[in-house]
C-alpha cells in the first residue's frame, strides 16, 4: 500500500512539473538515460547475460536446453531463464539505444540552435 501510495505521489509531481515551462539544461538531459544504461547493464550482469553473443546463438538454434555438468555457471543461469529473459535483456538495451539516441539528436539541435543566436 505504502509503494502504490509513493509511486502515485512521484507521477503526480512529475505531471505537474511538465505542465510547467522549465529552463532547457542540456548538461542535465543526460543524467536519465545513463542511469537507465547503468541499471540496464547491471540488471543485464545480474541475470547472467553477459554472453549476448552466445545467447543470441543459443536462442537462434534452439540451444536451451539444460548444460551438461561442469560447464560456466552464468550460462546454466541464463539458460535456466529461457528466451523470455534474453527478450527482456534484448528490449531493455533497444530502450536504452533509442533514449541515447534521441538524446544525442537533443543535443545536435541545441548546439546548432545557439550557433545561430
């Protein structure tokens, strides 16, 4: 009750501080995105798919099955989770590429737009 209450008290800040005109930082506009990456790149160790290659591979060839014995623990982990988490893992990094990206189009046209004043 107390997380529901907390995270109806932030959204209802957050609407009313972009109902607002706020002064444009574009130093600040990068803080979100590379805490996103951060947490994306933890989250992404965490689970035990570091190895996207060989995940990808696994995943295209129909590999997940249960390792043989002896074989490196964060590949019998990432494969005990199956395609779902490796999906998860994959849509997680597209997030954080098209946030960058769309921060890095931010900054180009702010950049150009002060060379013009």
């Amino acid at each position: 009750m107390i997380m529901l209450v907390a995270i109806i008290a932030l959204l209802g800040v957050r609407i009313i501080r972009m109902s607002r005109e706020q002064q444009f930082r574009p130093a600040r506009m990068w803080f979100i995105p590379s805490l996103f990456a951060v947490l994306t790149a933890w989250l992404i160790v965490f689970e035990g798919f570091t190895s996207a290659l060989r995940m990808g591979v696994k995943y295209a060839t129909g590999g997940f099955s249960q390792p043989a014995p002896g074989t490196d623990p964060q590949a019998a982990m990432a494969a005990a989770h199956g395609p779902a988490g490796l999906i998860s893992m994959a849509l997680l990094a597209l997030a954080v590429g098209v946030i960058f990206g769309l921060r890095a189009y931010l900054q180009r046209a702010y950049t150009a737009a002060r060379a013009t004043l």
